[in-house]
C-alpha cells in the first residue's frame, strides 16, 4: 500500500511538471501575431526569429493544422535567408517547408505542384559545388557501347547547326522537315573527315497527334525508308533525333486526363519505334536519339515518352540560356525556380534530372543550346549571356561526364539572338571556352584525359591540377585552396584553375573553399601518396573526424557508401557508442533491404517508424540476429564487439562467404571472457582481420564499440568479402 501511495505521489508531481511547462510554453496565437507583425515590417531578423519560436510550439507535427502553421512560415524563412545570400540556411529551410508539403499530400491534400516548386527551389538554391581534377583514366566516364558513342577517352563531340566558324569542331546539327523535306535534298557541302557526328533534326512540322499518326501510317514508310537508305550510303556517323522537344509540345494542352496522356505518349512511342525499325534495320552509320526539352509540359514529364530501351541509342535535350518575361528576379520567386530564368539560370541544374534518368544506360547529347544576349523585345542581355556560356560549356562534360556530345543552336529566332557569328564577344567567348576544355576535343584523336571527381583520384602523377565547379543564384564565388594549412591559390572565375606539385609521401589535408556573397561552403579531402607515387584522395563530409586520425579512411568510407548517417549533416561524433539498432542498420544498408519503417517485428521494444525497424525486422527473419529475450532485441542499447562479431558472422554466413578461418586468440589475456555464444564469431572476426585487440594482449569481448570502430569493422568486413573494393 505504502508503494502505491508514492507511486501515485510521484506520478502526481511529474504529470504537473509536464502540464505546467506545456502551459508556460509560448503559444502559437503569441507567436503568430508578432510574425504577421514581422512580416508587415520586411525585417529579415524578426521573420525568422518568428519562423523559429513557431518551430519550437510545434518541435514534433502530428496533424494538418500543425503542418499548416509550420509550411509557409519555414518557406518564407528560406526566402529571408537567400535575399540576404545565406544559401545553405535556406536550402534547409526549403527542404523543411517540403517535408511539411509532402506529409499534407501524403494525407489527403493536393500539394503536388507546391511539392513540385519547392522541389526546384532546393535544386535551384543548393547550387553546385564540387571539385574536379584531370586524369589519364576513364574511370568516371561510362561507356555503354551505342551506335556512333565515342569511346571513354576520346572526348567529347561538340559543333552547332548553320554555318562552320571554326574552333576544331567535331560536330554539325542539321534540320529537315519529316513529310515535307528529303534529308538528301539538303545542301551537302560537308567534308566528311571535318565531322565525326552529325544530327539531323528529324521535325514533325506541325508537332500534333495528327502528325504523329501520319508518321505510324503506312503511306509514310516510303518516305522513312528512302530517308535512311539515303543516310546509309554517306560517309558520315548521323544521329536522327526524331520529334524533338515533344515533352513541351504546344498540342499537349489538349490531351491533359490520365486516358488522354497515355494515348499521346503512346503514339510517340509508336512513331519513334516506327522510324528506329528503319534506322536499326537498314543503316548501321545511324543512331536513334530520343531528345526532350529539359523542361516539361506541366502535366508531362520527360520520361512519359520515352519509347524504350530497345529504340533509342542517345538521349538528348534542348536547353537555353534566357532570361524569360515569366520570370521574377526576386528571390523565392516560384517562376524562377520552375522556368530556371534570371536569377535562377543554370543550365547545369536544368539538365540534371535528364541525365540522372538515362545516363546510367545512355550517351547524353546536348542536342541543342544556346545563350540569348537579346531579347523578342531588343533587350540586351550580353553580359548574362557570356557568363551562362562560359559557366555551361566550363563544366558541362566535367559535371555529367555521360554527356558525349553538344550542339550549339548558331542562329536567331523568334527574334532572339543566339547566333555566336553575328556578335564578336559571344564568338569569342564560345572558342575560348572550348578550347580550354580538356575533354572537348576532336574525338578522333585520343586526348588521354578527362576530368573526374577529386574524390575518386587514384593514379600516379607529378602534380594535380584541381578545378572547382561553384555556383550560386546570379553570384561569383572565390575559390581558395590550402595544403596542409599553407594557401595555394585563391581563384575567381571558372573553372577556378589550381596546379600543384605531389606532395611529399604520407597523407595530407586538402582543404577548397568556395566563398558566394555571405555563403562559405567547404571540403576537406584527405591526399594520401603512396611509396609509389599513386595519388589517392578520400573527401572528408565530417567536420570533427581530422584526416591525421586512424578513423579518417574507415569514416570516409561509410559515410561515402551510404551505410552510416552522420549524427549530424557534418559531424560523426567517433568517439560515440554505437547502439544495437545502428549496428543492424548498418548491415541492412550493406545488403541494400527496404528501409519499411512500418514493418511489424517479433520484438515488443521495436517499435514503428524508426530508423531501425524494418532492418532488425529483416535481420530477425533470417536469423542474423536473436534478441536479448523471446520478445526483446534492446536496439538502444550499446553495441558490444563481441556482440558485434556475432552478428557479423552471422551475415556472412547468411551471404555464403567464408568463415572457416578461425584464430586460437591465443595471444589475448581475456580470450577466456568471450561469452560462449561468440567465441566461433570472434575466433573467425580476429582470423579475418575485421575486429583485432584493442591492445595487443586484450581483446575487450565485452567493451562497448564506438561509431568509429564499426566503422573501421565494416570497411575491413566489406572490402574482404564486399563488391566496393
């Protein structure tokens, strides 16, 4: 009895505790009228300070009205912190306001165009900041082996349509009218060893349904055919790019319902695969390339029309450079984000997503671009124009190296003025650009370089030469790279060149930092030079992890394969236990399961929607793991290394790999306090080199394992019996 009445007390005094500080937290209707205050006055300071006390009423949303209150305040954050050029505070707070969007659509709103918007928010204001350096091997270029692809290390194809202005080109875009115009009645005065490749922009005139259908009827394949036998017989390597653009096709806003978007995609489908059965059949000298616009129709998305593997051998698109009447210049504008005009211009960004769709399985083509540098209206725009050239055609092939051919778009039209042979200074800037990149060169000559991320150098050379892809909304970074602490050069304008001798052998810290109006972003890599000379970089995303340290490499390595979450998005914390739970979720990301946050397990502590559950759901089921009861697995719990070696021994047999070698750990003093459901796991661990004493002569069976330690467990794990060797 005298329990209960204390136990009641104690219940008693905590749940006052808790309603007394959920009563003298600030409520929301406080907080919101200082933020419509803030937001009638414009001050930035006051804006955000609001947005952040409306967080701290609603530290964990559970509802519309929560997630309402929350959406539009952290988005109009987002604006005040990119007005004032903090991009990186307000990437985060676009990515906060979606989550708030994402939830309302998942339960029962409509937020798909808001999702959409701020989707192109956060591409548009997280910019770009990588680093690049030369190398003799191919190991980031792809090559797939298509129709007329260039190989690995011959460069990159690039040329324009309308007249050769030189610039050692090696391409050349021609158009012709399907149904109204023969390819052959087009004036050929081509050298054929001056072009290696050549597209033709194989146009359906009027760019409806009806046209496509007439390409699908059988009065067509005559034409088609006398086409492509004409192709077949020239000395010239063609791309046909039929139906271009057809992902923004004006006709397209006739056929808006899910049956009307299927029976017009399909019909592309049909008459691309149409022509590609003539192309494939008949003129082996002629690939089929399938090219978009980089932006959609609103209710189409490039990848609706696409025909299928089997038919196309290049993915192209379109892109342009202008600055378009539908945008605004104000930050967080919505027409910006989607239009990616003005202040938003990145043809980089723009052409992103295509190339992430198709660029694990195809060349990509610029198949068109251009940089306007006057507009419809007699605007001039040249100084925007010959920065977006110079940036586009700096880095385009260095940042998607699966682009294997651009096409410049040399003419006017519509009244804007793209043609590099009617101004000078845009002439100019095109030669000097291409010329200074390494990669675009004439593809029948064998360059022997290309450019790959720093992070994946591993070669043997005499000096580095470094080059920094940064960029912000309409602003110029200054580039400042330091070794081991010494300032090597601090650079403005692209590519942000730096050349330096090999370091002395041993490891070193490369530290590039990229400064964009009040916006610091940097990365730290750790140089490793072996006796050799072989140059090895390794990025850093872990601030409170020094290159120096024995954690470095093993740190590096999982958090670059995806397998371990930093505790925070740029500190580790290794000296931190690690937990049972984390450790299964390491192995469950090692075999690639399904995350499933909702799956039901055998165990009563494991609750729904954590990080954890659907990997110890998958561990349990096949019998990697075994709780520390019938109905308990303790997943915040520490992880111990016996433990450890239990449950990574477990796995490996689970995957067939090895386990017969076993250690008499005969040289530990404590071998003899493994617990006997480890000792196999441990002998074969210690065998294997994956888990060694923590001194020479103590093993520590029963010592909790820090985060850095099952680090360096499973980078050994995984480079012995794994694919990332």
């Amino acid at each position: 009895m005298r329990k209960k009445i204390l136990s009641f007390i104690l219940c008693t005094v905590l749940s006052f505790t808790a309603l007394s500080c959920y009563v003298s937290a600030e409520s929301y209707w406080d907080v919101q009228a200082d933020y419509l205050k803030a937001l009638e006055s414009g001050n930035s300071d006051e804006i955000i300070s609001c947005v952040k006390r409306i967080e701290a009423v609603y530290p964990a949303p559970s509802n519309e009205t929560e997630y309402l209150r929350l959406a539009f305040p952290r988005e109009r954050a987002a604006i005040e912190y990119e007005k004032s050029g903090l991009y990186t505070q307000a990437c985060q707070y676009y990515r906060k306001a979606l989550e708030c969007f994402v939830w309302l659509n998942d339960n029962g709103k409509d937020y798909k165009d808001k999702i959409m918007l701020t989707e192109a928010m956060i591409a548009q204001t997280e910019g770009i900041f990588e680093v690049y350096t030369e190398s003799e091997t191919s190991s980031d270029v792809p090559y797939f082996g298509q129709i007329n692809e260039p190989e690995s290390n011959f460069g990159t194809y690039y040329g324009m349509c309308s007249d050769y202005i030189g610039g050692n080109q090696s391409a050349k875009l021609i158009y012709v009218q399907f149904f109204t115009e023969d390819i052959g009645s087009f004036d050929w005065q081509l050298p054929p060893n001056e072009y290696d490749l050549v597209e033709i922009g194989w146009n359906v005139p009027n760019e409806t349904y009806e046209d496509l259908e007439l390409v699908c009827a059988d009065e067509t394949r005559e034409y088609i055919e006398r086409n492509v036998k004409w192709l077949a017989d020239q000395d010239f390597k063609f791309i046909i790019r039929f139906g271009a653009e057809v992902n923004c096709w004006e006709d397209l806003d006739n056929y808006t319902t899910q049956q009307q978007k299927k029976q017009f995609t399909d019909k592309f489908k049909e008459a691309f695969a149409t022509v590609a059965d003539y192309v494939h059949r008949l003129a082996p000298n002629c690939a089929m390339m399938y090219s978009p616009n980089d932006i959609s129709n609103w209710n189409y998305t490039a990848t609706d029309f696409y025909p299928g593997d089997e038919y196309v051998d290049w993915v192209g698109m379109s892109t342009y450079g202008k600055i378009s009447a539908a945008a605004s210049s104000e930050a967080g504008s919505q027409t910006d984000a989607w239009y990616g005009r003005g202040r938003y211009e990145n043809q980089l960004l723009r052409i992103k997503n295509i190339v992430e769709e198709f660029g694990d399985r195809k060349p990509i083509a610029v198949s068109e671009c251009g940089f306007a540098y006057q507009d419809s209206k007699g605007i001039q725009t040249l100084a925007h124009a010959k920065e977006a050239l110079r940036y586009f055609y700096t880095y385009v092939n260095m940042v998607y190296p699966q682009i294997r051919a651009v096409y410049y778009f040399n003419t006017d039209f519509a009244g804007t003025s793209y043609s590099l042979k009617n101004n000078s200074e845009m002439y100019n800037t095109y030669i000097q650009t291409v010329n200074q990149n390494i990669a675009m060169q004439k593809t029948t000559q064998v360059s022997g370089q290309n450019y790959i991320k720093l992070k994946n150098l591993n070669e043997a050379a005499n000096q580095i030469t470094l080059y920094t892809c940064s960029y912000y909304p309409g602003a110029e970074s200054t580039v400042s790279y330091e070794l081991d602490g010494k300032v090597l050069a601090s650079e403005k304008g692209y590519p942000y060149k730096c050349t330096f001798q090999r370091p002395d052998t041993g490891m070193h810290t490369l530290k590039v930092t990229a400064k964009t109006g009040n916006t610091v972003r940097t990365k730290v890599y750790g140089i490793e030079i072996s006796n050799d000379g072989t140059i090895h970089a390794i990025e850093s995303k872990m601030t409170d992890v020094k290159v120096t340290s024995w954690a470095f490499k093993p740190i590096a390595y999982v958090v670059e394969n995806n397998l371990f979450n930093g505790m925070t998005e740029d500190t580790f914390e290794p000296g931190t236990n690690l937990t049972r739970g984390m450790l299964v979720t390491v192995i469950g990301r090692l075999e690639g399961v399904d995350e499933n946050r909702n799956a039901d397990t055998v165990f009563s502590d494991v609750r729904k929607n954590k990080y954890y559950t659907g990997y110890i759901k998958w561990a349990s089921d096949n019998k990697i793991i075994n709780g520390i009861s019938h109905d308990k697995f303790a997943p915040d719990t520490f992880i111990t290394r016996e433990q450890t070696a239990t449950i990574l021994f477990r796995y490996a047999r689970f995957k067939g790999y090895d386990t017969s070698g076993k250690s008499t750990l005969y040289q530990y003093t404590d071998k003899d306090k493994i617990g006997k459901f480890a000792k196999e796991a441990m002998e074969w661990a210690n065998s294997a080199g994956i888990i060694n004493g923590m001194t020479p002569t103590e093993l520590e069976p029963k010592g909790f394992a820090t985060r850095a330690q099952i680090a360096k467990i499973i980078m050994t794990f995984d480079m012995l019996y794994g694919t990332k060797k």
